[in-house]
C-alpha cells in the first residue's frame, strides 16, 4: 500500500531516474527526501477485496520507444536463476532478505498454510504468467526478488483491484504512480501494467531503502509512508524493526503488514516442504509495443490483425476504456509477429 508522493527487463545495476541524472546530487536528495515526507499524507491503509492487507535473465532496462518504432518484449530465458531456484529467484547476498524467527511472522505463516491457504493458491497461479519478469525488474533496480510479495499480499496479482484510489498489482496511489512515471488519467492507468508498474514499484522502494538501508524499514515505509518511520525511528533512538515494533513506536497497521510480508517471502523460498504445489511458470508472451497516434479501439484492431479481442484486452491492461486516448494516441501492445498485418491496415485507415 503505497503512500501517496505526487510512482518492462533487466540485469542488476543502479537504474536512476532520468530527471534526476541530470540534477546536482544536493538536488536530488532534496528532491527524494521531500516526496517521501509528502508520501504519509495519503498513505493507504485499507486493504483491496481478497487481499490480505487486514487478516491475521537477463533482460536489459527498456526505453520508451520513439513514435512509430516497434520493440519486442523478449521472453524469460529458462536459464534464468528464476527457473533454477526459488519462485522468485535468487537475489544476490547483498539483496537477500533475513526473516528472523518472530512470532508475528510464524503467526502469518501459520495463516497461509491454514485459513488463508485457498488465497495463496490462487495468487500463486495468477503469478505465473509475471512473476518471473517482475522479479528480474526489482533484480535490475537493485531490490530483491523476494519484494515481489508486496503483491502478493496487495493484490494476490490481480490488476484490477482498487481501494481508496490505490490500485493495480503494487496498489500505488495515483500520486505515487505519477511521481514514478507512469500515466494515470481516465483513458491509461499504468497501475495495471505488470512490466511499467514494476519498474515505478522497484524506483520507489529503491528510494526508501537508500533513505533506511533495512528492509523490514522499507516496507514499513512502502505500508505507512516515510514520514511515520522516521519519526518512530527518531523517537526509538533504533534503526531494528521490531523493537520499534514492540515498543509500539510504529503504526498499528504496519506491526502487522511487514511480517505479513516477510511470512509470505518465507512460504515461497520452499514452497513444497510447506504443502503447496510450485505453480509451472510460463514465459511472458512476446509482443510489440508501437506507438499510434490516433485514437484506435482495441476492437478495430482486433478485426485488422485476426486476433481475439480479449487477447489484445490482455496485453494491453492500462487502457480503461479498450481505446487509445484522445490526446495523441499513445503506446499499443501488439502479439508478437502481427505488426505487418497492423500496418498495411493502419496505412489504409489514414487514407480514408
């Protein structure tokens, strides 16, 4: 549930914002420290529908592409550690996260494999088209793998889950989502793209782990916002999670959403020795985002390449209204190989 600051592939490496490359290091930090302090103002705190916010490759960054370029999503290699190890994947020594043996996190893990169980499947199952990516995205900005289960416990990977103007699979305020670079007006919401949401989301946390360098910390922030736990940490004289937890210094809501978390992250690192069967991850189709400029419906598209139009609605989650919008066109995801056919229709469009 991320505060409000008015937030696709990927090796490890230090990825920055573009704004900021181009400011003086002073400027930035200024810059960073104040969005995250403006984040608490509207911080969620109220979970979606069937989340569980309130129960007890290498693959190179990618570039907006310039009008009228096209470039493939390139699928998941199976080589990646991704598929040789855990189901999030492997982070380095730097990026893993410790779990101690807390009984706020045995609680939920309890939860998981008992009353919650059902909820974890189906999330579970509806990760395996993305979580490889998304994974390998939060890898490339220099934040663990496991951090993935933020989503898990937001959204259980449905995009379309919306509560108190938070929304998509990471749950980020609109404010958040702009900040971080993604569009969210009546006709795009950016939110609901796995690839673009990922990357706003791995900006973001790597904000707050640069602030906090822990991070149990970076999810207390990513749940309250900045301001609460930097006014906990002030008044705790610590920089340990849970003593500021026991302490009571940290928000109600937040003793309970990092170990919801960091449980979620201790299920998944061994998945069958905990009951539960490793869903068969598929790779991330393949497909050509393009940039038109006008103002196209999914179902004309549709009918020009001979492809269903739920298949386009797929591939294409940020468009509200199944159309481009009004404003310029924007940016189309085609299925992979059917840009020839889009063309010649599109040429024949603008003539007529």
């Amino acid at each position: 549930m991320a505060p409000d600051s008015r937030f696709w592939r990927h090796q490890p490496g230090e990825a920055t914002l573009r704004l900021w490359r181009v400011l003086p290091k002073a400027a930035f930090w200024f810059c960073a420290l104040c969005a995250l302090s403006f984040s608490n103002v509207e911080a969620r705190t109220e979970p979606g529908k069937d989340s569980w916010s309130d129960v007890p490759t290498a693959v190179q960054a990618i570039e907006k592409p310039s009008p009228g370029e096209s470039l493939m999503l390139s699928s998941v290699s199976p080589s990646s550690t991704f598929f040789n190890s855990s189901p999030t994947g492997q982070s380095s020594d730097r990026n893993q996260i410790h779990i101690p043996n807390h009984p706020s996190v045995q609680k939920y893990i309890r939860f998981y494999k008992g009353e919650g169980r059902a909820t974890l499947m189906g999330a579970l199952e509806r990760s395996r088209r993305y979580l490889p990516i998304m994974s390998e995205i939060l890898e490339s900005y220099g934040v663990p793998a496991e951090m993935i289960h933020i989503v898990m416990v937001e959204s259980c990977f449905k995009a379309q889950v919306t509560c108190r103007g938070a929304g998509g699979y990471w749950q980020l305020l609109a404010g958040t989502a702009r900040a971080m670079g993604l569009r969210v007006d009546r006709w795009v919401d950016e939110r609901r793209d796995p690839i673009k949401s990922t990357q706003a989301a791995a900006k973001y946390l790597r904000l707050y782990y640069r602030e906090y360098h822990s991070w149990p910390l970076v999810l207390a922030a990513y749940n309250a916002g900045g301001w609460p736990v930097s006014k906990a940490l002030r008044k705790g004289n610590t920089s340990d999670f849970w003593e500021l937890s026991r302490r009571g210094t940290m928000p109600a809501k937040t003793r309970t959403y990092v170990p919801k978390v960091l449980a979620a992250i201790q299920v998944a690192r061994d998945l069958e020795a905990e009951g539960f069967m490793r869903p068969q991850y598929s790779f991330h189709s393949e497909i050509e985002p393009i940039y038109v400029r006008s103002a196209l419906s999914l179902e004309d598209v549709a009918q020009w390449i001979d492809a269903p139009l739920s298949r386009l609605q797929d591939i294409n989650p940020s468009l509200r209204l199944d159309k481009l919008p009004p404003d310029g066109g924007g940016f189309l995801n085609l299925p992979f190989g059917a840009k020839a056919k889009f063309d010649v229709a599109y040429q024949q469009y603008l003539r007529n």
